[in-house]
C-alpha cells in the first residue's frame, strides 16, 4: 500500500504519541520503518517519555 501511494508522489507519514499505540499498529510502524528506505517516505513519530505517563506494556 505504501508502495502505491509513494508511486504517484511523495508521502509524509506523521504519528504522534507513539508510546500509546496499540501492539498491532506498533508492530506496523516498525515494519514500515524497515521497507521505506528507497520510497519517497518521511515517517516521523513522537513518543512521550516523561514521569507522569504510563506506557502500555508491549505484547
């Protein structure tokens, strides 16, 4: 899918609060991340890491 939308132009792919995805859309993430080296991908993601959040434990 991502092959597809970077083939007509370049794709910008923003994800905020990262630390609070689900496994399913982390494990996503990841492997994006690994297969968009040679697309014309931006993939940029935040992660909160402060005191007072809790993260979700990863499955």
């Amino acid at each position: 899918m991502l092959h597809s939308y970077a083939g007509r132009a370049p794709l910008l792919i923003a994800v905020d609060d990262v630390h609070l995805a689900d496994p399913a859309s982390h494990r996503w993430l990841v492997e994006s991340a690994r297969h968009v080296d040679r697309l014309p991908i931006l993939l940029v993601a935040t992660e909160r890491s402060q005191y007072d959040v809790d993260p979700r434990p990863r499955a």
